[in-house]
C-alpha cells in the first residue's frame, strides 16, 4: 500500500478519535470544555477542586484560611491532524486565575509527559488538575498531623487569601443554589435558592426554619433558635448571628440578642432582676463583694440606674440598716415566741400596733410553709441553685436554667456525656434507683356503677 495512502487513513483515524474524545469530554465536563472541535482548538477551564478542606498557611506557619476549591486552570490547546496516535497535543498557554500558580511552576512539561503514543490525554490532564493530584507533586500540599494544609509561594499571599477565600466561598454558595434539598420539616424537595444550609451541614427551606424560629423568637424560648435535626437537638446546638439575620428581621434578631444575653446571665445565681416594672433588667451582685458585709444584697440597675436591696427589693438602705423585709420577719417571729408572755406581748402590740402584727405574722407564717413545702418538694439544681419539682418520670433532671444535668434524688451533680452511670454505681444510695417506686393497690375495688345495679 502507498505511503501517502498509509497517512491519509491515519489522519482519517486520528480525526475520528479526536472527535470522539471531544463528544465524551463535553459529556463528562461540559463546563471545562469549549472551543473549535473540528479545527482542533480547544480551551480548558479545569477548577480545582480538593477532596477535603484544606488550612492555608503562611511562610510562618499560620492558618490563614479553609479552602475547598481553588480557581481554575486555563489551557488553550491545539491539536495536531495526527494526535492521537503519533504526536501529543500542542500546549498554546497556560494561566491560573487570579495569578495564584508561581510562573516558576512548568506544569506544561509535566502535562506533556503524560501523553502516551496511540491514546488520548485530555481526559486525564483534566482529572489531574481537578483533583488537585499536581498541587501534591508540586509539594505544595502536606499534613500537619491529621490536618491537611497547602503552601502556596506567592509574593503578596494576604491579597491573595482575600481572593481565594471570595471565590471559595462564591462558587460553594453558586453550587448549592442550583442543586435541590430534603426538607426535614415539611419533606419536599427544594432548590438550594429556597434553602438555608447551617453550619451543622444540615438542610432546611427557608420559609419552615423562619417559621420555627420566629416562634421560637416570640415565646421566648431562645434556646431552641437553632438546627432543627434530631441530633443537632439532642446536642444543643444553636444557631450564630449570622444564620440568625439571613432568616428572620433585623427586630427580631435583636430580640433574639437580648433573650441570649438574658439567658446567660441568669445562669448566676446571684441575679436579681430590676423590680421596675418597666425594665426587668437581670441585674448580677457585684464582684469582690465580702459575704456578710451586707453589699452582697445590694443591686445597681445597669439600664435605668436603679439602686435596689436584693432581698426587699425597695429602694437601697444601706448595708449597714436593717432590711424592712428582715425586719418584719423578726418582729413576726418574736410576737409568736412572747405568746406566754402576755405584758410583752402588750407592749409590742401598743408600740407597732396589733393589726399590724398580727399582718407581719400571718405573712411570715405563710412563707415559712412555703419554704418548707419547697424544701419537702424539690430539689435545687447543685449549680444555679434553681429548685425544680418532678411531677413523673425517671430522677435524671436536666435544669432548664443552666443546663446541667442533676439527681433529682440526691441532688448530685451528673456527667453530661453519661448521667445514667450514676444509678449503675452499686454501693450509693442512688444505685437502680433511675425510677422511684410506686406501689400499686392490687385489690379490686368495684366501680361506683356497679353499686348503683346492685
């Protein structure tokens, strides 16, 4: 057969091969591929995408950002009438978005070398850049421990990091909206546009998230303006201010603000709020404050100013004075302990009056019962001192103030992450005793109806 014919067939071949090369790149990456197919030019826009996040890290060794992906390799290619049998393609350029690839860096080389004689090599120069394999080669990627972390050499790298960061964080948020999402709430499938992803990596649609923390928002119940999943509850995982804003009004955030910064303060014992009824500020007791001085019940409103006694709430009387509230306690007590002494008892009647004593009496004998009725009927949680009554159930408590975890049998104090191993503990007084025991009359009892038939 004729040399010049030999060529003409290879030619033929290696046009058939390029085509279909090209059909099964567009098909695979129709978004890294375009150009002149039948011209033989062609230009890939190849994103870096890496298989896990990565920490940038400076010459010094500090964590500069977390990166996912990074911008794309551009490469304008041509090739030859007998690629891919006899000649490789022809690299025209190639250039980093952003400039973020040092030009010292020869990946065409490297690229070139990749070619084998007879087999296409696009497929494959596509996958070693997406996958971020070269950026391992290059030595720019390695571990710190388990950590996963990149080097770029890169003579301005804080301007860079800015510019790294924006389209990391721009192509995510271009991805996720054109993707559709499970709802866990009302189960519908939905576009990313209509969703919100919180850091937890769980997916809700907008409308159901702002309709849960909204409600949540109102009723005060700050504590549950986060994640929704099962898990995230179960964990206690609420949400930050930035998922906050882009799902609920700005007056509502600042409510949510001031229900956060409430719940925070009353986790000490020592608050007391302002007894204006206007205000209500959560007012703490000061630092430094000597118990028994008398300073410990003295309070100072940081919103309206208002100096107040922590236990009469009136008006600030010093610390050295007697406490009204006190002070109509001890009368009370010493009117009842004077009952056998009838001239005592006189002169503290014509001197505070009768009335006005028997008042302070009944007053302090009521809330003696109500001490002792709380002290019989509750538990304190052994953190906020918060007393709390258990109506049924197992005695594991969880305070609804502070969030610790508690006895109620006992009152000790449990490990968060297993509060049952306090009843598998043998030798405590608390030991399989999770359940209180209540014993069941088993004798039958007829019912009321019967009697009425007999």
């Amino acid at each position: 057969m004729p040399e010049h014919q030999i060529e003409h067939e290879d030619l033929e071949l290696c046009k058939s091969l390029q085509a279909e090369e090209c059909e099964v790149l567009e098909s695979i990456y129709p978004d890294c591929l375009s150009g002149d197919y039948s011209k033989g030019s062609l230009r890939l826009e190849i994103p870096v995408e890496l298989s896990e996040p990565h920490s940038l890290v400076s010459a010094e060794d500090q964590n500069l950002a977390s990166l996912s992906m990074l911008p794309p390799l551009l490469l304008d290619i041509l090739l030859p009438p007998n690629y891919p049998l006899h000649d490789p393609p022809q690299i025209l350029s190639l250039y980093a978005t952003y400039s973020w690839l040092p030009p010292s860096v020869n990946l065409m080389q490297r690229l070139l070398d990749m070619w084998q004689a007879g087999e296409g090599v696009l497929y494959s120069w596509i996958e070693w850049i997406r996958g971020g394999i070269f950026l391992e080669e290059l030595k720019f990627v390695s571990t710190r421990g388990s950590e996963p972390i990149l080097r770029i050499p890169h003579p301005e790298l804080d301007l860079l990091t800015n510019k790294l960061v924006g389209y990391d964080t721009s192509t995510q948020l271009m991805r996720f909206s054109q993707n559709s999402y499970n709802c866990e709430i009302c189960l519908s499938s939905i576009k990313g546009a209509r969703c919100i992803l919180l850091s937890c990596s769980h997916v809700f649609c907008r409308s159901c998230l702002e309709d849960f923390w909204k409600l949540c928002i109102t009723e005060g119940d700050v504590g549950r303006v986060g994640c929704p999943d099962p898990k995230c509850v179960k964990e206690g995982r609420e949400a930050n201010e930035e998922e906050v804003r882009r799902v609920v009004t700005e007056e509502e955030v600042q409510r949510w603000k001031w229900l956060r910064q409430k719940k925070a303060m009353e986790k000490d014992p020592t608050i007391v709020h302002c007894p204006l009824l206007l205000c209500q500020t959560p007012v703490p007791m000061g630092e430094n404050v000597e118990e028994g001085s008398g300073w410990e019940r003295f309070r100072e409103c940081s919103n309206c100013g208002y100096s107040f006694c922590a236990y009469c709430k009136r008006t600030w009387h010093g610390a050295h004075s007697q406490c009204p509230l006190e002070f109509t306690d001890f009368l009370a007590q010493r009117y009842l302990d004077l009952a056998e002494d009838s001239s005592a008892r006189k002169e503290m009647e014509t001197r505070y009056g009768r009335s006005n004593l028997m008042r302070m009496v009944v007053h302090y004998q009521e809330d003696q019962e109500n001490i002792k009725w709380i002290k019989q009927s509750t538990t304190a949680c052994p953190v906020c001192e918060i007393r709390v009554e258990k109506s049924s159930g197992c005695n594991h408590m969880k305070c609804f103030k502070c969030g610790h975890h508690f006895c109620y049998r006992c009152g000790a104090k449990l490990r968060a992450n297993d509060p049952y191993a306090h009843y598998r503990n043998p030798g405590t007084q608390c030991y399989s005793k999770l359940f209180d025991r209540v014993d069941v009359d088993d004798e039958w009892q007829p019912m009321e109806a019967f009697d009425v038939l007999e």
